[in-house]
C-alpha cells in the first residue's frame, strides 16, 4: 500500500502527506546538510513524545474504566489527568503536522499556478503560518502565567501545567515552521515570502484606527476577507482561522488578546474530543491487524458474481469500516487497496472506481464513530449517544441509493468468467470475519446502552482491535505501532488546532452580535423550518467543500443548531441533514478535498474520475432530500 493510502492525515488534505519533499526539488536548490540532520532531530524530539501522549492517554482511559466497571472504586483524577495530557497531546501534534506537511489545506488554487509562482505561494503559506505563531506566542505567555493562579480539584496541580503547553506548541511551531521555510524554498522565494507577509501585517497594523468606526464591518474585512483570502491561498486552515481572529481581535476590537488563547483552549480541551485521537488510532488499528480485509473478502464471496457485486461490496464494506475507524481516509485507505485491483481486472475503468470511492466516503458521514458527529456533540451539546444511534438509517438510505446508481451502470456487465464462490467458501471467510464484524455493533451498542462514553469506547475498541489482531488473525505488525501512534497525534493536532481557532472565531462573532442577528434572521425566513432547511443544505454543501466538516460545524454549529430548535426542527434530524450536505461537498469536485484524497489512495487521476461522479452527486443529493424529508429515519431509535 502506498504512503497515502496507509497514512491518513495527508489524504485528508487532498495532497500527499510528507517532509517537504519535492517542494525543495522544485526549487531546484537542495537543502544543506546540516538542515535536514537537524530536521531528523527536532523531528525525533517532537514525534516521540507526540506519540507516547496517544499511548498514555489510551492508559489512562482504560485504568478508569477498570477502576470503575471492575473494582466499583472511580479514579476522580483519571478525568482531570486525560484532560492535562490532552492540550499538550494536542499542541504537539499540531507540531508534528506542521513538520510533516499534515495540516488541512484547500490547494485548489495553488495547484493551477505555474512551478515558480506555486513555489512561492507554498513559501507563504509557510511565512504567513509563522507570522501568526508570531504574533500570539506572547498572549499565550500570558494566558499560562494567569493559569498559574488555579488548582486543579483532584489533582490539586497548578493549572499552569496544562495551560503552558499553548506557549511551549507555539514555540516548537515556529521553530519547525522556520526550518522548514529553510528547507523546502529557495532563499529568494523564502526572502520574499517573509518580505510579503511582514508587510501585509504592517499595512493592517498601521491601518488600525480606521477600522474601530466600522463595527460589524469588520467581520467582512476580516472573518470573510482575511480568513477567506488565506484559505485560498492555501495557508494551513487552523492558521487561516487564527490569522482571522487575532486581526479582528486586536485591529478592531478593545479585547485582550490572551482572550484569543484561552477560547482556543476552550476549543481544544473538551475532553469529549479525546475521541478524536482515540478513534484514528483504532483505524489504523483495523487496517494493520487485517479486520477491514476480512470484512472486505466475506462480502465479496456474498456479491462478487452479480452484476456490479464488487461495488455493492464497496458501499457494504465503507458503511461497516465507517462505525469503526470514524475517519472517512482511514476508511479508503482500508477498503481501496482490497477491492480496486480485482474491480479493475473485470473492466472497471479507474474514474469509476474513485467516484464511487469518493461517493461512499460522503454517503457514511453520518455513521458512528464519525469524528464530525462528535464534533458537534462538542461544540452543539447535542447528545452524542443520540447523533450516534441517529446516524445509522440516513447513511443506509443514501448507500441504497448510491447501489441504484451502481445497478444501472451495470446491468449489462459480462461475469461469464467470474466463479460463484461456493457455500463452503463463504462460511470460512465468514467464521474468519465474525471477530472484525463484532467489532462495530459492540461499539454503538456500548455508547447507546451507557456502559462507556464515546471516548470511553474508543478505548474499548483500541484493546479490542489488539487482541483481535494477536488471536485470531495473526497479524500484528509491532514495528508499526510507533508510527502509528505518531500519525495518530499528527492528524488529531491538525483537527484540533482546527477546532481551537475556529472557536476563537466563534467566540467574536458571538460577541460582534452577529449570531444573535443571524439567528433572528433565518428564525424569521419565509417558509419556516422548511425553507430554513432548505438553506442549510446549500450552505453546509458550500462550506463543506471548502473548509471539510470539523471546521465549518465549529464555525456554525452553535449559530445555526439554535435556530434549528427554534423552529421545531429535531436536533439529531438537523444534524443528519447538514453532515450528509458536508460530505457531499467534501466530496465534489474540483473543489472538494475529500475527492482528492479518494484520487491519491486510489492512485487515479482526478480527471478520470469528475464525470462519472456526477451520476453518484446527483444520486447523493436526492439521499440527503429524503432524509431532510424524513425526520423519522433520524429519530426512529431515539425512543
């Protein structure tokens, strides 16, 4: 399996995860040596602790459920210990993602330039990441220094322990980030990235006065044009978000800006998002130990001689991998490489392959453990017990449909040479399937009956994948632990770093008055909760295109969830429907990320694949209707 497919974190971006390669061929200039040896050293200091916090934390979780299933005997501090380990978790993977290349970015844009005009555009975003650690690393100083005057309750630690890893992330970000501007640009194109960018934040800062006049305007100039122009400048999205906030914050309100840092504390230390990690880990889990290929071979010997059997196959194997890994490149990563070669060998033409790749990954958005549903349990309040066991019927309803689609392209499909796999055979593959079959039924039933919280059973799932792999498939390659363990806390520090500044914007868009505007705007539409339902879609469908699930649901989960209720629409109904309108944007090309990432596993040109993904949007988007229809296919097991 290629790096893509078996990393997620860079799939996730629509471009190959990596060091910087390439970037600094394209530059033509070779970094010297010495950069690269102190970039594997700060690289060893920075990832091996990134790691251990994943393994540690997954100790801690597990030592409080013993405690308290086992022995009745609660840990109290295992809680308050989880959370102290979980910003520093955060923090440094957020580091380890900038050195890897790992942050989220929309690079639409930047792909079409010429060579020297992308390198370029690539040593500012670089540049400009760096101008906002810059710029906050004081205030974040400060915040720990305040923190210092709090003791935790159980542990009775000064909080300055957990809030110091703000300042310390900040710090170790710059350092990477100055490395790395070093090692992948050409010195002009460093110099004059940083010439651009020391610039632009003069220009603003000089500007300052003009801007307190303006009042909500600034929302426009900074919220929409700042944070947009750096989205699609392809600077990283978390420092597109914290570029955005601070410039609000500082040119155009009054607010101390160590306010800034603590919402992006707020943001990133709900310990409900310790799933996050968590439930990444247990996919690459799965795909390490052989589950997901179990599954994948027992479903093929049900439907691999009809017509299209094999992308039956494809639907059924993304929606049961789905409950497991809760990460939508994890998911193709496992199932692509299984499937792909043999769907090939009988004719499938490789556009095909991805779009319907691509159309699943939308279509099992909704399913648990997704890392978005407990998102917006964070940020909404919304029951996450409920999103879970709401998120089953909607995504069979749009998998329904998707293998309508499949069935029409092919009916007239020739199987004279594929063998019927005998009765024999498909109790075998399905006796070896039962243990990874198990596996996600035991992880929604554990959270819907309240025997562990979400983050709990990720926990459940983590040993449950271990023993699974040691006993009874015999594979478990220990050598991958490590790396695992650290792409586990590159891509959780990349969603996080997210969801901490996009809170911060959150928080000044609250205070702007501009929520309470908004809500009373849609909450008086023409046409009520229809028409208001109506808008989401679009809006959910546009933002996912751009910005991917987490960050749009941080944004406008608590704007529009509200407002939602206000008008009597179920929140588990409305979360369905703006989740599945999120994945399909995510997953529609050209702008979609999502459908890069399904292009880079699948090693396909995204050209190949943009027309026949039309039949399976078209497809999606009557799903997604149907169930905003149909409230009852999101409620029906909420009791």
């Amino acid at each position: 399996m290629s790096d893509e497919g078996r990393r997620p974190p860079g799939a996730v971006m629509g471009q190959p995860s990596g060091q910087g390669t390439g970037q600094a061929g394209a530059a033509g200039l070779p970094p010297p040596t010495w950069l690269g040896g102190l970039d594997r050293v700060l690289g060893w200091a920075i990832e091996i602790p990134a790691g251990l916090l994943v393994l540690v934390e997954i100790g801690v979780l597990l030592s409080g459920i013993v405690a308290r299933t086992v022995f009745r005997h609660p840990l109290v501090w295992s809680d308050e210990l989880a959370s102290i380990l979980f910003l520093w978790l955060a923090m440094m993977g957020s580091v380890v993602a900038l050195r890897r290349g790992d942050h989220m970015r929309m690079t639409a844009l930047v792909n079409r330039l010429r060579p020297q005009a992308r390198a370029l555009a690539e040593a500012v975003a670089i540049a400009a990441s760096l101008a906002f650690l810059v710029l906050v690393v004081w205030p974040a100083t400060l915040f720990a220094h305040d923190q210092a005057a709090i003791t935790t309750p159980a542990l009775g630690l000064p909080d300055v322990w957990r809030a110091a890893a703000m300042p310390v992330g900040i710090v170790l970000m710059g350092l990477v980030a100055t490395l790395r501007l070093a090692r992948v640009a050409k010195p002009r194109h460093a110099l004059m990235a940083c010439a651009l960018v020391a610039l632009l934040v003069a220009a603003f800062w000089a500007a300052a006065p003009l801007f307190s006049p303006l009042g909500r305007l600034n929302l426009l100039i900074f919220i929409v044009g700042v944070g947009g122009a750096c989205v699609f400048a392809g600077i990283p999205i978390a420092f597109a978000f914290g570029l955005a906030a601070f410039s609000y914050l500082a040119l155009s309100t009054q607010t101390p800006l160590l306010i800034m840092v603590g919402r992006m504390d707020e943001g990133m230390s709900h310990l409900i998002l310790l799933a996050v990690p968590l439930f990444v880990f247990l996919g690459l889990l799965i795909e390490m130990t052989g589950m997901a290929r179990a599954m994948v071979a027992f479903l093929a010997s049900l439907l691999g001689h009809v017509r299209g059997g094999l992308s039956y196959v494809l639907v059924g194997a993304m929606y049961l991998v789905s409950g497991i890994s809760g990460s939508k490149a994890a998911d193709m990563a496992a199932i692509a490489p299984a499937l792909f070669p043999e769907m090939q060998r009988r004719g499938e033409q490789p556009g095909e392959l991805v779009a319907l790749l691509a159309a699943t990954g939308a279509q099992t958005e909704t399913i648990p453990p997704s890392l978005v549903l407990i998102t917006i349990g964070s940020v909404t309040g919304v029951s996450i017990s409920a999103l879970f066991t709401g998120g089953m019927l909607p995504a069979l309803v749009t998998g329904l449909i998707l293998c309508v689609v499949v069935w029409m392209r092919h009916r007239h499909e020739d199987l004279s040479q594929v063998r019927r796999a005998p009765l024999r055979e498909i109790g075998r593959l399905f006796a070896v399937a039962v243990p990874a079959l198990v596996l996600p039924f035991v992880i929604r039933g554990a959270v819907v009956d309240g025997v562990a919280t979400a983050t709990e059973v990720s926990a459940l799932g983590i040993v449950y994948a271990v023993f699974a792999g040691l006993l009874f498939y015999r594979q478990f390659e220990w050598r991958r632990i490590v790396p695992m363990l650290i792409d586990t806390a590159s891509l959780s520090g990349a969603i996080l770093l997210i969801i901490g500044t996009a809170t911060a914007i959150a928080w000044g868009l609250t205070q702007s008055g501009f929520s309470g505007d908004l809500a009373s705007a849609m909450a008086s539409m023409p046409g009520g909760a229809i028409a208001f339902l109506a808008v989401s879609i679009v809006l959910f469908i546009a933002l996912g295109s751009v910005l991917e699930g987490i960050p749009a649901m941080v944004l406008f989960g608590p704007l529009l969830f509200p407002i939602a209720q206000q008008l009597g629409l179920n929140e588990v109904h409305y979360a369905m429907v703006a989740v599945l309108a999120m994945g399909l944007g995510l997953f529609t090309p050209p702008i979609g990320v999502g459908y890069y990432a399904a292009c880079a596993i699948g090693r396909v040109n995204p050209d190949a694949g943009i027309r026949p993904m039309l039949g399976y949007m078209v497809a999606l988007l009557v799903g997604i209707l149907i169930v905003a229809a149909v409230p009852w296919l999101s409620t029906c097991f909420l009791g």
